[in-house]
C-alpha cells in the first residue's frame, strides 16, 4: 500500500514537471517572438536608402545641376572681384591725376606771382644804378637795399634763380638776344650785354635774359 503510494506520488511530481516544462518552453518561445517583433530588421531598408543614394549620386543630371550652382556662384564672385578691381584702378589714377592738376595749378599760380614780381625787382636794380656810392651810405639807401635783399632771399627760397648770361655762351633756350655786335675780344656767340635779367623757377624758363651777342 505504502509503495503505490509513492508511485503514485512519483507520477504525479513527474506530470508536474512536464506541465512546467512545457509552460517554461512556450514563455520562452514567446519572449522571443515579442523580442523579434520589437527589433524589426531593417536591413532591406538599409540597402534600399543605401541604392537610391547610390542612384541619386550617380545621376549625371544632379551633377550637372550641382556643377551648374557651383559654377554660376563662382562667375558672380569673379565679376564682382573685377568690378573691385576697377573700381580701385579708377580711384588710384583719379588721385594720381588730382594731384598733378593740384601741382600744376600751384605751379602756374607762383609762376604768375613771380613774373608780377619781376618788374618790381627790375625797378629796384635799375634805382640802384642811379644812385652814387655817398648816397648809398644814406639810411635810405640802405633801407631799400635791405629790401631789396630780403625779397631776393625769398624768391631763391622758393626756387627763383637768375640766368646768368654775361660771358657765357648764348642759349636760345635760356636767352633772348635783342641786339648783334661784331667783337673781335670776344668769341663767337658769346653775351656781352644784358638788358633784362631772366629767371627760372625749378629748373623752368619764366623770363629769358634779354642780351646782346658778339659775333
């Protein structure tokens, strides 16, 4: 009696155990059909997005439509660069070109002033030839003189030099021979005379020594 007992007792652990296993294999089976669910494999998606980028990058007419962009962008930017470029080369030469008219307005506005000074100095060596040595010694004599130096000192300041003229050579681009005479002292061609004292003013002629020429 005892003994069927436990046989009895044996089958049923052994029916518990199957029942269990069984439960245990199909929680299992589910967990992992769930787990495949979740984790969908994309991989075909993968290659199809992995084609049409192959695809799209390999179409010549998107190339082509790119290059074109590139191409246009590149073109405005150089014109524009030209335009730059132009427009700097216009303003360097109009500033070149203001300063030479600037230079040769001041050079034409002295040069006037000069030649109305010309008389005036004329005048000054012609008195001083007048006048004899005692009355040279007078302080008015000595006044003049003094302005007369003064003035002088001032034009060679500023670029004002006399032509000299007297035993040199006559220069057609320096003197203005007004009168001839025939010399034998003397060598041909040579001023004997000045009439009127010239000037340059920086290297340029403004009043030709007016002379006379030997020979």
């Amino acid at each position: 009696m005892s003994k069927n007992n436990n046989s009895k007792k044996e089958e049923k652990k052994k029916a518990d155990e199957a029942v269990t296993q069984e439960v245990k294999t199909d929680a299992d089976a589910a967990k992992t059909a769930e787990a495949e669910d979740d984790g969908i494999d994309t991989s075909a998606d993968d290659d199809v997005v992995q084609e049409d980028i192959q695809s799209e990058s390999a179409d010549p007419k998107i190339d082509s439509e790119k290059t074109s962009k590139k191409d246009s962008k590149d073109s405005v930017i150089e014109e524009l660069q030209d335009k730059v470029k132009r427009q700097m080369a216009e303003f360097d030469n109009f500033r070149k070109r203001t300063e030479k008219e600037k230079s040769l307005m001041f050079e034409m506005g002295a040069s006037d002033i000069i030649k109305k000074l010309l008389p005036i100095i004329d005048n000054f060596e012609r008195g001083f030839k007048t006048v004899s040595d005692e009355e040279l010694e007078t302080p008015f004599a000595k006044g003049m003189d003094m302005v007369y130096k003064q003035t002088m000192k001032m034009l060679e300041d500023s670029g004002v030099l006399p032509i000299e003229a007297v035993g040199l050579e006559f220069n057609p681009d320096l003197h203005n021979a007004v009168m001839h005479v025939d010399d034998d002292s003397v060598g041909e061609s040579i001023v004997v005379e000045e009439f009127e004292k010239g000037y340059t003013y920086r290297d340029t002629v403004i009043r030709h020594s007016m002379v006379k020429v030997a020979n």
